[in-house]
C-alpha cells in the first residue's frame, strides 16, 4: 500500500466499510461488507439481464466506496457521492488504483441529489444506511416525498434503512415503521437485514421499484399496479395489505402478513396467510371442472407472500354491467353453477361469489369463478349473509337487478327470490322451499335446469312472505342511504386528511361500528329467512310474526341511536386529530431545533466550557458538605470515582504513585479519621459522599489484601 493512501485510509473519521482491495484493513472496517454485496450483486444481475445492458449506478452515501467500486468491477458504470471530503478522497485515490474501472466520485449532498432526480440518468440507486441522517435533519415525511421523486426517475432502488428503536440520538425521529418512507413505491419488499455496529437492532434491506417486480428469482417488467384487485370493488377492503400487479404476460399479487404500526386488524392479516396458501393450492391441483391460470412462481417469508400466475383475457362481470355491455344472464349462471357444484363435489365452496369475482373467458368463451384464495373446505361466505347459498341468493339478485343493487363492501339485503322476474323467481322459490339441511349447489343447477316449468311464487306467496319482500326493500332503501352519507364522510375526511392513514383508521373503525349496527339488523332477518325455509307454505301465527315486527322495531330504534352517537364521535374525532397534528408538528420543530443547535460550531467550541463548568459544579457541591480539612480526601475520591471508568489509566497512575513513594500518603489522606475494620459511615456527609465513601473502604480493604 501506498504511503498517500495510507495516511487518506487513517485520516478518516471513521472506517466504516472494507477498502476496496485491501484486505490489510478489514479487522478496522465497521460492518461486514460481503454479505450486502452478494445480495446486491444478485439484483443487480437480474435487472441487467432484463435490460440486456450494463447498469448504471447511483450509490447514495458511498462512505469508502466498496459497494461503488465491487459493482462497477461487474461492469456497471458507477457513480459515488458522499459530503466527507475525507472519503470522497480514499475513493477517488482507490479509483486511480483500478484504472480499468467505470467509476466516479463526487463530493456533495444527498438531499440535493434526491429533491430533483435526474430522469433516466441511473438504472439502480444505493442507498445504505444514509437516509436515517436525512430523516433527522427535515423529518421522514420530506424525505418520503424526495424517494418518490427519486423511484420515478429510476428503475430499481435498494434502500437499507435504520429503525426507530435503536438506541441512538436520531432514533426517535425515524418514522415507526420504516417502510412508511418507501410506501409509496409501487412495488418494495424486504430482501434481507443486517445487524451494524452501533446496537443489536437490524435493519432491513430493501428492493424498490415502480416498473419492476423482484420476487424470488423473478425480474419482471409490470404496466400498472393497484392496492385494490379491480375497479369499481370497495377499495379499503384489505386496508391496503394487498398490492396487485399486471402486464400482458401475468398478474402478480404482493400480501402482508404482518403490521407493526397495528394500522391492519389482526383478522385481515390472518386472512392473507390462508388465502395465499389456499390460492397456491388451487392453482397447483385444480379440482376437475375449473379452469385455472398458470403459477409461475409464489414465495412467502416473515413478512409478506406473493405469487405470479398468467393472465386470462378477458373481462368482469362488474366491468361489463358498469359499461352497459350485452351478455347473457342464463350463460352466466348455468356456467357459475356448473363449477360451484364441481367444487362442491370436491368438498371446495367459494365464499366469495360477487360479480367482480366472476370473469368472462375469451379464451374458453365462458365465465368462470375467480379468487382462487377463496375457495376453501369451509361451506361459508366470508361476509354477511355468510350461510353460503343466501350470499348466492344475493349474488343473483346484483346480477339480476344492477339498476336497483349497488356492489360494495356491505351486501345488499335481498335474500328472497320475490324481487325477481320470471322464471328466475320460480328458480330461487323453488329452492326456497327445499328445506336448509337438502340445500346444494347441485339442486341449485338442476332446478335451474328446468326452470321454465316451475310455478311462480305469487301463486303460493302467504302473508310473511309478502311482508318480507316489503322489509326488504325498506331496508335496501335505508342501506342506500348509509352508502351515501358515508361516501360523503370519506370524501370530507380524504379533503382534511389526504395522506394520513393512521389517523383515518380510527374514523373509519367508527364507521364500521355503524355498518355492524345494521348488520345486527340484518341478521334478524337472516333468521327470520331461514325459519320460512323450514316451514315451507305454512303459515305462521300472527305472534309469531308479531314478535318479528317488534325486534324490527327495537334494531330499527337501535340503528337510529348507532347513526347519532356516530356523528358525535365524529366531531370529536375530527377536533381531536387536528389537536394531535398540531402537537406533533411542534413537538418536531423542536425537535429540529435542537438537532440544529447540536450540529453547530457555537455548540463544538463551547464544549470545554461546559466540561468545565459542570464538573467544577460538581466538585463543588461535594465540598460544602464536609469541613476544609477534608477538602483534599474529596479531591481525591472524586478523581478515583472517574477512574473507575478507565481502568487501565487508574492502574498506571496507581503504579506512578508507588514508585514515587505516594501510595501511603495518598490513603492516609483518603482513610484518615476512619476505621477500616467495620462498616460505620459517617453521619455529617451527603447520600452521594455516603456511597463513595463505602467504594473507598472496599478500594482500601483490596489494597491491603494486595
């Protein structure tokens, strides 16, 4: 090694990555280097294999330029920035070393290169462990909006981002979750996490990007990405734990599994981990009678699952009633209840039948169940109505009626086949009176089959019957009406908080409180429904339903008051989130503030004064409780007590004292007055001269033993 690159090497504030070729320095390197190069090295290769070019390369933070100079000797073209002139100098000296190199280093700020990325300059950005700086200086909400400047500049993004629970003067800066400052990415997923050497904590690594997917060993290029799987479906379903991805050649699905932010109910997240594992299951064995696409590849880790599987041409259902397209409703049923009675006859039940899980085939010129996640053993719809072949009841009903039913989360409530037009009222009334336990998906198909010939409800319809079909809609009316107060709420809130999902989690908690309030409703008729199917034509006595009237008007009472104590908490809500924001927003002024005043050069050159003022302080302190003749004792247990914390300099002026003849001296100043053969303390000194005082006599006791 050169003497010049010795002394850049030494001159360093610190060694914090290998030197590139120079394996004389590793034991002063500060983190293990290779295993984040072999990790990189792989996307890196991937991506270039895609490209069917060498890439170019920003790396943000390039400290001694390992990672700059071991990717550009794999033939990147490379370029380094870093605000130590100390580093920028070892890098470009080690880059005069390896002349066959493409690579660059340039001496500046992180902050100016991520507000206004170049566009199309880099292929891949490098960013290890540098942004956590950041974050503290301008808050991690300013930095979210510079990566999602910068991940639209670039192809793929590897960040490396430090945590909020390590024991560090940033830490509490850092947002709680440290995927809040890539969030609004396309696409992330934690590749790996590497301990470091300032705390136990790892920190994770991640690839980003808002045009690739990088899963497993996959580099694919995807056209548009949604967090919701269709338009038109009610998009805060999976409170945004599930990211969807397309291109001509595939679909891809990214699900969480986790939540640290607890943002996602523990029910969401149980139901991601069975429905992957169910969706891969079904695709690898598909029971006979259902089409599936093909599986490219599916992974799952700690944290998230995913899978690829080829794209079906074709259209939704949904999509086609909102644009008006012709098709035909007998095509769609008898092709739905062919595959629902093969699933049945594999002891498999889809649960959830609506119309955006339905898709047309163009391929197989057919429509065919979708959501493969869904099926499972379980005879149950994973929402209200949940008895499997009412949800189909309604499932009908929106695809008979899309002028009167509007599909969404909360699912209309007709589950009578008395809204209905001949002969798919003959249909459903037919099944109605089969009784529950000799209900199936293959009695559906069959009296589906001979529909024509099956009398008309009305011919047979008793009084209840016709009640219920009046509640029904009576109800479908009020549900409307929820629908569009609180379409009219979220908009009110998105306009007063467009970016705040944590806080708008607990509006929309009192939201559903208010949709469980007429879910309670609801299931009274669910109730009432599966009574008359057991009972058939009888008629009921009039108790009978008058006691179903009377709970109608006890839930109908309830549901007001639900509606009234929502709007309260609301106000209130909306009052309180304003306070907090105010607060937090103060709290992080200071907080800048003072990182400011840490970081200035007023508070460096004052450093020694403070030393000096407060120990003067402290030794002062320590002789107003004793009198002037034992002034020189406590000058003497206050310098052993700082000793304590450097051993090695206590023993070496332990040692200078012997050798000049001080040792007896010095313990005599120290024990003079006292008795080293019991533990008596005396009573006119402080707490804190009590406790040295005790650490004397056993210094004392060990010096004589010696």
């Amino acid at each position: 090694m050169s003497q010049t690159l010795s002394q850049r090497v030494t001159a360093l504030p610190e060694v914090y990555q290998a030197i590139y070729r120079h394996p004389e320095w590793d034991r002063q390197a500060a983190r293990d280097c290779q295993p984040r190069l072999e990790v990189i090295s792989d996307v890196c290769q991937r991506l270039s294999a895609e490209l069917k070019r060498p890439l170019r390369i920003l790396d943000l933070g390039c400290a001694q330029g390992f990672f700059s100079l071991s990717l550009a000797s794999q033939g990147a073209t490379v370029t380094g920035i870093d605000f130590q002139a100390e580093n920028i100098a070892l890098c470009r000296a080690l880059a005069q070393e390896n002349p066959e190199l493409s690579v660059t280093f340039i001496q500046g700020r992180i902050e100016e290169m991520i507000a206004e990325p170049p566009p199309g300059q880099y292929d891949l950005v490098l960013g290890l462990s540098v942004f956590h700086h950041i974050v503290h200086l301008h808050g991690w909400p300013q930095v979210q909006q510079w990566l999602a400047r910068l991940m639209d500049a670039v192809q793929v993004a590897i960040f490396e981002l430090a945590q909020q629970q390590e024991p560090l003067y940033w830490g509490p800066s850092q947002p709680d979750d440290p995927r809040s400052l890539i969030e609004h990415c396309a696409f992330y997923h934690q590749i790996a996490a590497f301990d470091t050497h300032l705390s136990p904590v790892h920190r994770p690594m991640f690839v980003a990007s808002n045009y690739w997917l990088l899963l497993g060993d996959i580099c694919w290029r995807f056209d548009e990405w949604r967090n919701y799987p269709y338009r038109g479906v009610y998009r805060e379903m999976h409170y945004g734990s599930r990211r969807y991805y397309f291109s001509d050649r595939f679909v891809g699905k990214l699900i969480d599994f986790t939540s640290p932010d607890n943002r996602i109910p523990a029910e969401i997240l149980d139901r991601n981990k069975a429905e992957l594992c169910q969706e891969v299951n079904i695709l690898q064995h598909p029971p006979a009678g259902l089409y599936v696409p093909q599986l490219f590849a599916h992974g799952k880790d700690q944290h998230q699952g995913w899978l690829l599987m080829s794209r079906l041409e074709g259209e939704l259902l949904s999509e086609l009633q909102m644009t008006h397209t012709e098709f035909s409703v007998d095509k769609v049923l008898a092709d739905i209840l062919q595959q629902t009675a093969a699933l049945e006859h594999a002891g498999l039940y889809h649960d959830d039948i609506r119309v955006w899980n339905v898709m047309y085939n163009n391929q197989q010129q057919n429509f065919m169940l979708i959501d493969y996640g869904s099926i499972s053993e379980v005879p149950q719809d994973c929402v209200w109505p949940h008895n499997i072949f009412q949800a189909f009841f309604i499932f009908v009903n929106e695809l008979l009626i899309p002028g009167l039913v509007h599909p969404g989360a909360a699912r209309p409530v007709l589950l009578s086949p008395f809204h209905l037009s001949p002969p798919y009222a003959s249909w459903l009334y037919a099944f109605w009176q089969t009784p529950v336990a000799g209900w199936s998906f293959r009695l559906l198909a069959d009296l589906f089959a001979c529909r024509a010939s099956l009398p008309a409800p009305d011919v047979s319809q008793n009084g209840l019957e016709a009640w219920l079909k009046a509640q029904e809609l009576h109800l479908l009316q009020q549900a409307q009406q929820n629908t569009d107060q609180s379409r009219q709420l979220a908009a009110l809130v998105q306009q007063e908080q467009p970016t705040d999902a944590d806080r708008l989690a607990l509006l929309e908690q009192q939201c559903r409180q208010l949709e469980n309030g007429y879910q309670r409703y609801e299931q009274t008729l669910q109730d009432l429904s599966v009574h008359l199917a057991v009972v058939g034509k009888e008629d009921l006595p009039t108790r009978e339903g008058g006691k179903y009237y009377y709970l109608y008007l006890q839930k109908k009472k309830e549901l007001n008051e639900f509606k009234r104590k929502f709007r309260q908490q609301h106000s209130q809500e909306i009052k309180l989130l304003q306070t907090i924001e105010e607060m937090e927003h103060d709290a992080w002024l200071a907080r800048h503030e003072v990182a400011l005043i840490y970081q200035s050069q007023f508070w460096k050159i004052t450093s020694p004064l403070r030393f000096t003022f407060r120990y003067t302080k402290k030794f002062y302190l320590f002789c107003k409780h004793f009198d002037r003749e034992k002034s020189p004792k406590i000058l003497f247990i206050f310098i052993l007590n700082k000793l304590d914390k450097t051993p090695d300099l206590k023993h070496r002026l332990k040692s200078i004292a012997k050798k000049i003849g001080l040792g007896n001296t010095i313990r005599n100043i120290i024990y003079k007055n006292t008795d080293p053969k019991n533990n008596i303390v005396p009573n006119n000194i402080s707490e804190s001269a009590r406790m040295i005082y005790s650490r004397i006599k056993i210094y004392k006791f060990n010096e004589d033993k010696d």
